[in-house]
C-alpha cells in the first residue's frame, strides 16, 4: 500500500487504490479525490432579507435591470477575483481543495491559534456598471463542523449597513452583510472572522441584489 506524504511529490496512484477499503481516511485527507459537496443555495440567510428587500408596482414604467438579473457575482476558491477591485481575502485556512465537487477552503482555529480564520470580499459597484446608488448583499456560504462564533464586519460607519455583530453558526448558514443606497463609486468591503468553535468551511461569497417585492 502505497502511503501518500505531502511533504513530498505525491506518487502516481489509481482509481482503484484511492477507492480501497484499506486505505485510511487520514491518509487520504490531502489527495486531488475529495468528495466534499454542498448545496449553498439550501442554506439558511443569517439576516432576514425582508428587511432589505426593493418594493416594486407592476405599474412602474422602469424595473432595473437587477430586478431580473440579482446575482452580480460570484466568487470561490475557483474564482477568487471579480471585476475592478473586487476579489477574496482568505486568512489562516488550512486546506483550499479546488478540485472537490463542490471547491472549499476549510478552517480549523485550533490548527492556528496564533491568528484567527477569516474569509472576506472587497465589491467595487461601479465596476460592474453600476452608476446609481443601489442595494447590494454579500453573503458567505459556510458549514460548520459543530458550533462557530463569527464576528461579522464591514464598513460600519456608512448609513445603511445591516448585519455585523457576533453570528453562532452550526451547521451550514450564508452569513449576510447588506449595504442600502449604496453609491457606485464607494467601494466596500464585507469579512467574517472566528473567534471560538469548530473547524469550518468556506464555499463562496455571493454579490447580489436583494429580493424584490412586487406591490399592487
């Protein structure tokens, strides 16, 4: 049996080995074969949307575009930079599988104690040609492995920002920043960081427009 070291160049191994059963789990731990997967479009939103959602009347002659169209952008460990300067900060993760079915970086805080894990999107609006003030939500697709304090921030002195403070995760959760009346040209930026629990992992941070509420 083959033993994979990942300090070292990793051996040609077959599917049929990889698949063994007497292969241990630790061991394979660091392979290109992860399974992990994820729903994110299942997850629950930690901030009620409802409270930043766009009111619309049928009768309006002008709908904005993002009424249909609410995903600006999606970023992941496969997609780390979007337009303008708007890209990833991962902080302290001990692994970014990008071949798993569904890509993650996942954080163990016990692993480096000496800073804690953080996952952050900087958005440049103006970059995705946006030119009026709008609405936009970040939200980080996580699954925790037991329960996870997070500390949510971004830029807390610009009026309309909802969703910082101290979020409890377990299990899987999208945790939400939400930035109303937002100028195009103010770029911003939206983090979580880990101050105690169990290790966790990052999926993707979504941009987007908030749900629209059409009223007679």
């Amino acid at each position: 049996m083959t033993t994979i070291d990942s300090r070292a160049t990793s051996p040609q191994l077959d599917s049929t080995e990889l698949d063994s059963p007497e292969l241990d789990s630790t061991e394979l731990t660091h392979t290109a074969f992860d399974r992990t997967s994820a729903d994110v479009d299942s997850f629950t939103d930690t901030l009620d949307l409802r409270d930043v959602a766009l009111a619309y009347a049928p009768s309006n002659r002008y709908i904005p575009s993002h009424v249909w169209f609410r995903t600006i952008d999606t970023l992941s460990p496969t997609k780390t930079i979007g337009l303008g300067r708007t890209n990833t900060t991962l902080i302290m993760p001990t692994i970014v599988q990008t071949d798993a079915a569904t890509p993650y970086a996942g954080f163990d805080r016990t692993v480096t104690p000496s800073r804690n894990p953080v996952a952050q999107a900087h958005f440049e609006p103006g970059a995705y040609g946006n030119t009026s003030p709008a609405t936009y939500v970040i939200s980080f697709a996580v699954e925790t492995f037991g329960p996870v304090t997070f500390t949510v921030q971004g830029l807390s002195f610009l009026p309309g920002v909802s969703g910082l403070g101290s979020r409890v995760v377990n299990g899987t959760a999208s945790i939400s920043v939400a930035y109303s009346s937002l100028p195009a040209n103010q770029p911003v930026y939206a983090y979580i960081e880990q101050t105690a629990g169990a290790r966790w992992n990052w999926y993707s941070t979504r941009i987007s427009y908030p749900p629209i509420v059409l009223q007679p």
